[in-house]
C-alpha cells in the first residue's frame, strides 16, 4: 500500500510538516517489544528499549501515556513491582525520556528532544485503602483506569451480571485522586459507574481510550450523553482507531476513524477530542500463544447454548491503514482533508490533553505523607 492511496503526497507531507511544529501526546500507547520468541505486549518495564523510543519519535511523539499493568495475583505488589520496573528504566534510559510528573515535564522532554512518559496504570485495584492513592502518586502514576475487565471495590465495567455503579470506596478514590491530582480513567467503566465518577469529581476526567456508541454499539464504547458531559466539564476523550469499536461494518478504513473524530467532537466539543490510539502500530492479530491477550472471564450457565453471532462477516480488528508508524500523519492527512482547520488540529495532536494535565494539578498542594511503617515496626532494638 503506498501513500498516496491513503493521502496525496501533498497532503501527506503537510501533514508531516504540521506535526513536527506541533505538541504530539498519546494518550494512550500499548508498544510491543521484541524480546524473546516474537512480539508481545510492553507490560514489563524493564524491556522498553531505545529501540522502542526511536519509534516513539519516528512517529512524531513529544509524550506517551503507557498503560501500566499488574504483575502475578497480588495487584498491590503486582502493581508497586511494575512501576519500579518502569521507574528503574526511565532513569537508565534519562537521556532520551523523561517521566512525566508535572505539565512542564512534557514542555521539557519536547525542547530536550526527549519522549515524555505519563505512568498510567491500566485497573484500580491496587487500592486497598485511600491513602494508597498518595503512595502511588508518589511512586510517580498520573493517571488511572478505575475499573477494567471486572468489577472492583471502585466500581463496575460493562458486561457484568449486575450493572453496579460507583462503590462509596471508590468515591473516595475518585476524591483523593482529585486531593492529589491523579486523572480519573473511565475507559473501561460502564455508563453508571463513569456518570458517578463525574458526579463526585471535581476535576475533568476522561475516557483515554474509547470510541462513539451511536456509531458502534460495543459495550466499551460510550454515549453521546456521557461523552457531551465529559466535555462539559473540561474533559477527554481519546480516540482509539479499533476497527469494531469503531464501525459495524466488515471493513473499516480511515474514513470512519475520521467519522468518529468528527463524532466526538460534534457531541463532547473541539477541546474534548484527542489521540487515545492504545493499539500498537503492528496491531495485534500477530499475537498469538502465550502472548496473546487473555479476555475476562465470562460466566454462562451449564448447558446454556451461547448466542449465536452475528450474521455476516465478522468486522475486522484492525484498520489496515493504522498499521504504520506514520500513522498519525496519515490520519492528520485524512482531517485536513475533512476541512479540520490548524487550530483544531493542534488541539486533537496534543494540546487537549496537555490543558486537561494542567487541570489534574491545578491548585494541589504538597501534604503531609502518612506512612504505614511505624516505629513499632522498625524498633527492633538496634543501637544507632
């Protein structure tokens, strides 16, 4: 497939052009490595490279969200294992990234020539307890995805046996992430879980990787009405290019990525709609065995006949024209096109979500850290 059956040569170079001049942030970035016996997911740390980080700017990237994941059954200690990984590799790795702690970390990892990184842990069930949310942020997470693939102490996803809300512990996540300016992820939350969260919180939240119901009725996907009060209260949604999320249809191209950017950003507004592509550029069709994605568990009765799905072909997992590492030139290319004006353009590239950072930050103060080791615990009589 060459370029100009995407975008004309013209528009693709002026595409090229408008990115490198403009602040670029993923939302939302599941890179895959290349160790071992092929490809699989970068839920490790330890095994990002500088390989990695140079595909990360041949793409034109300032800033990448990485979704953080859990490692082994424990999700506290998974989770403060992950993040040290990603911590230790973040420092070794100082002269071409930068993590993210602050909105002027991404203004000085783009004039150092660097790549930002936001921790963004990608389940909330790491927190056992409030003050959790501190000794996280400390650990250096921004961001969070408060329910995933089940329900949790905070609240529900879609798809449950019973269509539960926010928890009062999970309000009180939802507050203390707002005390200590962590963002508020409803990516995977169900439609009365993420009403509730924007109910109690006081900062924008968003829907960092997503797309439109009313286009594609997938149960990840959200509302309009969801999406319009999201916006309204200054938050993101970030587009994510999954062709059944974003189309019924058996073939899924770049037009209907561009129908769903449209979409979001008729309903939510012109400052809602950003880049939340999740998926990695080789997609992932290719991975297979032990390293392909393992869904949630989906109960059924004994000898319940499973639906029947369906009729048609199957739509696809992919748009094929997202299989690049240009590709968000080529769906920059696709919006010029559409008749998206610079300003716009420069808003969905980056500048949405670097504003809805500064509004996670907006007015924290520093507070006193409560540790859970206690002088009873560490005096053990030793002699100092």
């Amino acid at each position: 497939m060459t370029d100009t059956e995407i975008a004309t040569e013209a528009g693709l170079a002026a595409a090229k052009e408008f990115l490198a001049e403009t602040l670029v942030i993923q939302g939302s970035e599941l890179t895959l490595s290349r160790v071992g016996d092929g490809d699989r997911f970068l839920l490790d740390g330890f095994e990002l490279s500088r390989e990695i980080v140079d595909e990360w700017q041949r793409a034109g990237l300032h800033a990448v969200g990485v979704p953080v994941f859990c490692i082994g059954s424990d999700p506290y200690q998974g989770a403060v294992e992950q993040i040290a990984r990603w911590n230790s590799r973040l420092l070794d790795l100082s002269d071409r990234v930068v993590r993210i702690g602050c909105v002027a970390d991404v203004d000085r990892a783009r004039a150092e020539g660097r790549v930002g990184v936001l921790l963004c842990m990608h389940f909330g069930g790491m927190f056992r307890t409030l003050d959790d949310v501190d000794y996280f942020y400390r650990l250096g997470q921004r961001s969070c995805v408060i329910v995933t693939h089940g329900q949790n102490a905070i609240g529900c996803p879609p798809g449950e046996r019973h269509d539960g809300g926010l928890t009062h512990f999970g309000a009180g996540v939802v507050e203390r992430m707002n005390t200590v300016g962590m963002a508020i992820d409803i990516s995977h939350a169900n439609e009365r879980t993420a009403f509730d969260a924007l109910d109690v919180s006081t900062r924008p939240i968003w829907a960092n990787h997503t797309a439109a119901a009313a286009l594609a009725p997938v149960p990840k996907n959200k509302s309009d009405g969801l999406m319009r009060a999201i916006g309204e209260k200054g938050g993101i949604i970030g587009i994510q290019p999954s062709a059944y999320l974003i189309s019924s249809k058996p073939l899924v191209g770049v037009k209907e990525l561009v129908d769903l950017a449209d979409h979001v950003r008729n309903v939510a507004g012109e400052e809602a709609v950003a880049l939340g592509f999740e998926e990695p550029w080789q997609g992932f069709a290719h991975l297979v065995g032990e390293h392909a994605p393992v869904g949630p568990t989906k109960w059924r009765r004994r000898g319940k006949t499973p639906p029947a799905p369906p009729a048609g072909p199957s739509p696809a997992l992919h748009i094929p024209e997202m299989l690049r590492v240009d590709r968000y030139a080529l769906l920059i290319a696709a919006l010029m096109e559409r008749g998206w004006d610079r300003s716009a353009l420069t808003r969905f590239a980056g500048t949405n979500i670097r504003r809805f950072l500064e509004a996670q930050e907006a007015g924290r103060t520093e507070t006193a850290y409560h540790s859970s080791v206690r002088a009873s615990q560490i005096n053990n009589g030793t002699v100092v």
